[in-house]
C-alpha cells in the first residue's frame, strides 16, 4: 500500500519511456514542423492529481486556454487526469526530470522531496477568512521567497500556489473532540509530518495513495479520510463513511510546478506567457473551488439524507488546535533553518492580515 521510495525512478522512466514522453523532446518538449509560418509548435505536458472535472483540473484547463490563445496556437497544452501518469510522486519525478513541463504537486505529498512544503499541512495555522488565505497563497513575495529556493534545490520551480477548500474529515462516526481520533486509522497522503499530525490527537494515521482510498475504506482496511468537500464527492468517498466533520483545521494547498530546466531553457516571451497564465488560472480557481465545493456539499445531503455532517464550535476547534501546536516542533525539526524561516514568514503574514 505504501509507496516505495526505491522502485519509484524505474517505475517512473519506464513510464516515461512507455509514453514515448523522452524520444521527440526538444528542451523537454515535444515540437513539430509547424503550419507553414516557419514556427515551431511545441507541447506542454501537465500532469494533475486528480480526475477530470475537479479543481485541480479546471485550473489546468484554464492554464490551457490562456497559453494557446496567447501563443496564438503556437504552443499546446496537454493535461493529463489522475492515473494517466502515476502517483502523485511519480508526476513529481516525471517534473524533475524533464520528462513532462508541469504538474501539480500537492504538499500532502511531496513533503518527502521538499520537507518545508509541509507547512501546509499543519493544523490551525492558515487564517480561517478564505480571502485571506487567497490573498496569502496569490500574493506574498515573502512566502515565494522562502519557498522558491526549496523547491528550486530539488530540480523544481514553484509556479504558483492555491487552495482547493478546506480539508474535512469523513470517518465512520463523527468526529467532534481530539479523543474521538482515539485508534482510528486515517488515511492520509504521503507526506511524513501527516504521521505526526493525526498522532497528537491519537489517531493512527495510514498513509496511502488517493486512488485506493475508496476501497480502502469500502473493505476496512482504514477507518476514516480527510479531504475538500469536491472530492469526497467525486470520488464517492461519502458512500462509504457515516459522518463528515468540518474542522476548518487545515485548507487543502495545491503547488503547481515547472521542471527548473526547462523553464530555465524557456525565452523570455514564453516564460511571461507562462507565468501569466499560472497566476491568472489560479485567480480563476480560488472562485471555482469555492463554488464547487458549495454545491457538492449540497449534492451529498441530498443523495444520503442520512449522512452526519457537523460543523465544529470555536470551543471544539480550539481543542483541536491546541492538541496540535507541539507538531510545529516537529516541523522545524523536520524542515531545518529553511523550515523555521517559513513558518515565521507565514505566522507574521497570518498575524498581520487578522
Ligand atoms: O488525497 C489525495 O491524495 C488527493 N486529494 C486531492 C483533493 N487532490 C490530490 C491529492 O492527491
């Protein structure tokens, strides 16, 4: 069940190769003849981690749009849906390696490779107005400052950050007090600080890949998952779970990232094209996951009239957060000096914006 580490290089080459993503490639992209206007036609590869019709897919279907039309059609974009490529840390690998230009890379996994992305998965630490927290994501130089240089290190460049909702738990009973996590087995992703996460309230945390969540839960092999509303529905995690509780406890943050090689290859034209268009798709996204994830909410009660779905009160969140602030600890342990100057960089940007 878990992701093993060591297999990963092959199995993500022999992908590669399978796809014929290596053979054709100039400057990792593949490229042909053109119209006859003397301009080469490039192709960029996006990979995301989660199926058509989801947040992540309408941002890169939006990244899309906007890089064809302004490259007038001279540059394509392909997006691949969850599964076309691999696991989350498969599409990571693709990225660094060149084999693909983009993807979306989730801190829930890819604290492995980045350690300091795991800011994102600490509790109770991002502010709980959504436009803040989009604001914060979009627009602080100091958090791209800090974060750029970890990913750069790892062959990466951080293009852009968003939120996909608020993670809630769905578990087979509710879950309204850190002791009712007492034994229960939580999937979570990847990323090792999850461990650390649900272990402060109790709970044995399971990591596990997204696609084997559903059976997973459906065969009692885990007891619980935590998730946007969109995908709880979309994967039909609803069907098999009996209560859903919204914690606000931590938002779901997404990474959309660049191979550094390529980018570094890329003139100075595309690159503006590029980066515009990052930024605008998330801007997009922030309105559509908030909507998406409204609707579906409202799509669940309706097709199980009988699911228990509870809003935590300040007083209960509270016990939440303060059950989680010694992972903060192990976060800097795990993330170093870089790791530290993160998550000040984001407590004074949350203390200043409330
Ligand atoms: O739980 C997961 O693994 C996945 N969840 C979402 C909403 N997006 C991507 C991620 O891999």
């Amino acid at each position: 069940m878990h992701i093993r580490k060591g297999s990963l290089a092959l199995r993500t080459l022999a992908l590669a190769a399978s796809l014929g993503l290596l053979a054709a490639c100039s400057n990792g992209q593949d490229s042909q003849e053109g119209d006859g206007s003397g301009e080469e036609q490039v192709t960029w590869k996006f990979a995301i981690e989660e199926i058509q019709g989801s947040v992540q897919d309408a941002y890169a279907q939006e990244f899309k749009r906007l890089v064809e039309e302004r490259s007038q059609g001279r540059i394509k974009v392909t997006v691949y849906p969850y599964g076309a490529l691999g696991t989350s840390a498969d599409l990571t690998e693709l990225v660094q390696t060149g084999s693909i230009q983009f993807a979306m890379a989730s801190p829930g996994h890819l604290g492995s490779v980045v350690p300091e992305v795991q800011l994102f998965v600490l509790h109770y630490l991002f502010p709980e107005d959504e436009d803040q927290l989009h604001a914060l994501l979009s627009d602080d130089q100091a958090l791209y400052d800090t974060l750029g240089p970890a990913y750069r290190d790892r062959q990466l460049e951080l293009l852009s950050l968003f939120t996909e909702g608020w993670m809630v738990w769905t578990a087979n009973s509710k879950i309204t007090q850190p002791d009712d996590f007492q034994g229960v087995k939580i999937r979570t992703m990847v990323s090792p600080l999850l461990l650390d996460a649900y272990e402060a309230y109790g709970a044995n945390p399971t990591p596990m890949a997204y696609s084997e969540v559903y059976s997973g839960l459906q065969l009692k092999m885990i007891d619980a998952q935590v998730n946007p509303v969109f995908a709880i529905e979309e994967m039909s995690f609803y069907e098999v779970t009996g209560a859903m509780t919204l914690a606000r406890h931590a938002p779901f943050v997404a990474s959309v990232i660049a191979s550094r090689a390529f980018l570094e290859r890329l003139d100075e034209n595309d690159r503006e094209i590029l980066r515009a268009a990052a930024a605008e798709a998330g801007a997009e996204t922030f309105t559509v996951q908030r909507e998406m994830n409204e609707r579906r909410l409202e799509k669940i009660r309706e097709r199980r009239p009988g699911y228990r779905i509870v809003e935590l009160t300040d007083e209960q969140r509270a016990r939440f957060r303060e059950a989680s602030l010694p992972v903060r600890e192990r976060f800097v342990e795990m993330a170093g000096e870089s790791g530290r100057r993160i998550l000040e960089t984001i407590e004074r940007a949350v203390a200043e914006a409330s």
